[in-house]
C-alpha cells in the first residue's frame, strides 16, 4: 500500500470537547490566571469562594489561639515550674508556699 491509499484509519471513542482558552501560553496564560475576566475569577476562584475560605480560616484560627490562650494560662498549666526538693521528690514549689499544715 502506497501513500494515500487504502480505507481512512478508524476513529477511537469521540472527539474531545476543549475548554475556552486551552491554547493560551505565556504571559496571556499567567494574566489570565491571575484575573479571568470571563467568569470573574481571581487566581482561579470566584469572590464568594475566596470570602467562605477567608470566614473559615478566621474562625478556625481564632479558636485555635483560644484553646492555646485557655491552656497557657489556666492554673493546671502544663507548663508550671517545677523542681526536686531536698529529699529527692519531684514537687511544685508554688503549691507547697500556699499549703497549711497544722
């Protein structure tokens, strides 16, 4: 068989359907990421998208920085001082200042 001859070769599945603005490269690509003027998208999502992110980092965060407040300064810290006293035990020196024996 020569060039050009013979049956066209048979096609596999359907053709594909490509997106607007597949065939942009470079800088057009780059500006086009950065603001799509054709659906509104900012770095490729849309303001309301950007605002449900925002609200919920923000809450997430701030919950975050409370517990880690609550837990710094509660007064069964983690992070109380502590040392040996002279007969070798491990104590907390500011609950012995404030216990009455009598």
């Amino acid at each position: 068989m020569g060039k050009g001859q013979g049956p066209a070769p048979e096609q596999l599945g359907g053709t594909a359907i490509k997106p607007v603005g597949w065939d942009r490269t470079g800088m057009e690509a780059f500006k086009y990421l950065l603001y799509n003027p054709d659906t509104g998208e900012v770095l490729t999502r849309t303001p309301l998208s950007w605002l449900k992110i925002t609200v919920f980092y923000t809450i997430y965060y701030s919950c975050l920085a409370a517990f880690w407040l609550a837990a710094s300064t509660s007064s069964s810290s983690p992070f109380q001082k502590t040392a040996w006293d002279p007969n070798g035990r491990w104590t907390n020196p500011s609950l012995e200042q404030t216990q009455v024996w009598g």
